[in-house]
C-alpha cells in the first residue's frame, strides 16, 4: 500500500512538472507567431522576440463574449484602484500594419498602416495618464487579426502584454503575459556589441 501511494505521488509531480511548463514561444521561421486570448488567459503566457525580427502576430479572441484587447508595454498604471495601461508603449514610434478585423485600434504614438474594417483612433499617446498606447480591440470572431512589426531597439525594459478590459480586472484577473526582447548580437564580434539588425 505505501509502495502506491509513493508511485501515485511521483507519477503525480511528473505531471505537475510538465504540465506547467511555460517555456516563452519565438517566431516560426517566417517569422509568425500565433497569440490567442480568452476569458482569463493569454496563450502563449511567454513570448522572446530578437531586436530587429520581423513579426507577424496572429491575433485570436476565443471568448465568446468579451471584446478584449491586446497592447504591449511596461510598467502598469492604475487609476481608481483598477490597472488600465502603461506608462510605456512598446509600439511608441515603431512602424505596425494591422491586417483583418478590428472593432478598435488605438495608435498612440505608433506609425500606423491599416488594411481592414473597424475604427481607428488617434490619441496624443499619453501612457503616464492612463490613456492607451497601440491597442488592437477584437470581438469575439473566429477570423483573426494580424499585426505586423520588427521589433524595435526596447530591450531594456521588462514588456507585457495584456488586456484591460472589465475595469482592470482583466488584467488583475491573469489576462496577461511576458514578452522578453533580446538584443542582437553579432556572430563573432565583440562581447555584447550589437549587430545592425
């Protein structure tokens, strides 16, 4: 009888071990990356991207009935006691093409090119008080939205990315993730010294 109960725990841990694996996900080698939201979570929760990589995100809403948004940024900003953005866009002055339905997209201060149906709303970018940087709204729909990028020269910071929906809630709930930049470096130069990706 203690033999199983021992045998039940290990197999048990096995599959705690891989079960909660979050290893973060990189671009194919095209350069498409599939991120899907849901209710509660994003998937993948962990997202390494190289400076200078050209992206092509794939944006899914499986809800089935929230409007959820995606933005990418650091540094949380509450007001009211509710989180609501960041202080920094991680899209600030980056070049981004949004292909497919969009119920709203947000510019904040990113250059802009649009091909698609949905609302598109300029704003000063004002991240410090709250209001959006780059956010893409999608409805719930089974078409997805692309959202195409390099990844620009922000690796200094700590990125997430999130949804801030129901007042906060979304995010205080777990509808977030990790996005980590990596500086390129260049083969067979000098330690840590950039390549002009």
């Amino acid at each position: 009888m203690r033999f199983m109960r021992i045998t039940v725990a290990i197999i048990g841990l096995v599959f705690l071990v891989t079960g909660c694996s979050n290893d973060p996900v990189t671009p194919d080698e095209d350069g498409i990356l599939t991120v899907t939201m849901d209710d509660t979570k994003f998937t993948p929760a962990e997202i390494d991207l190289k400076v200078g990589e050209p992206v092509r995100l794939i944006l899914h809403n499986k809800s089935e009935t929230q409007d959820l948004g995606f933005r990418i940024g650091s540094g949380p900003t509450s007001q009211a006691g509710s989180v609501n953005g960041f202080t920094e866009d991680f899209f600030e002055g980056v070049e981004v093409k949004v292909i497919g339905p969009a119920k709203l997209i947000t510019v904040g201060e990113a250059i802009l090119t649009r091909e698609g149906d949905g609302a598109v709303e300029e704003s000063d970018g004002g991240n410090t008080n709250g209001d959006p940087g780059f956010t893409v709204l999608k409805e719930p729909s089974s078409e997805a939205t692309v959202i195409e990028f390099v990844v620009p020269d922000k690796w200094e910071l700590e990125w997430e990315f999130a949804s801030f929906g129901d007042s906060g809630n979304s995010y205080e709930d777990g509808l977030r993730g990790i996005l980590k930049v990596f500086p390129c470096i260049r083969a067979g130069g000098a330690w840590g010294q950039k390549n002009a990706c």
